[in-house]
C-alpha cells in the first residue's frame, strides 16, 4: 500500500519528485503552534532517499523497507502537532523509522514462531485435494 503515489520511482533516481514538500525550519523552535507544516514537508522530501535506505537495510527488503519508512512518516505527522521543539528534526525522523522498523522486525519474528510451531489460525479451511 502506498500513501504516497508520487513515490512510486526509486529513490535512489535523480528525476524522483518529493512526495512531501520540508519541517518547520532548522531547529522548531517555539512549541508546536510554530511549526511549518511547508517546511516539515520539505524535510521529508529531502531525508525519503535516506530513511527509505536505511529501513530497507534494517529489514533486508527494499520493499518491506518502503512499508516502513511510510508507517514512520505517518507516525511522525500525526505525532508533529504534540511535539515541542524538535531541536534535531533528521535524528527525530531517524528515530521514528529505526522504532518501526524494530516494530516490524518483532512482529515478523513473532508471526514465523507462530507458523512454526503451528498455533497459528488457519483462516481458510484447506482446499480438498481434486
């Protein structure tokens, strides 16, 4: 699932349009009532290529990578509007994904000990052989 359709071209690609726009300058300064929404979007645009990398390597997948990188660039929009200043918005944005990622890592590690060990609900019945 994409929640950002502009996305769809590799970051790693010089042509790739932001899918944000960047925080609300380079500190936050001033509580949440100052921030830049504009900026914030900027910012986001400009740290995807590195944060989508950086949760790819965590998972080993590329694509399980681009699942969590938005599940974190979701988590931090709607965290945005409580949080104070953020004095350091990229070690902010890095700590959110690293979360996910390890969010991820555990729930995936607990659902192949689940199939494993065959406790797991089937959710469909199995298919009668023909």
């Amino acid at each position: 699932m994409l929640l950002f359709p502009s996305m769809s071209v590799h970051p790693s690609l010089p042509h790739r349009q932001a899918p944000f726009g960047p925080i609300a300058g380079a500190g936050l300064p001033g509580g949440p009532r100052s921030v830049n929404r504009e900026a914030f979007d900027r910012l986001l645009g400009e740290l995807w290529p590195k944060l989508h990398r950086y949760c790819a390597r965590m998972t080993g997948s590329v694509i399980d990578g681009e699942d969590v990188v938005q599940k974190a660039l979701l988590k931090a929009i709607e965290a945005l509007p409580e949080t104070g200043s953020i004095a350091h918005p990229e070690a902010w944005l890095f700590r959110i994904a690293h979360n996910a990622a390890l969010d991820y890592l555990r729930r995936r590690a607990r659902s192949l000990r689940c199939m494993r060990s065959h406790r797991c609900v089937r959710v469909f019945p199995p298919t009668p052989p023909m």
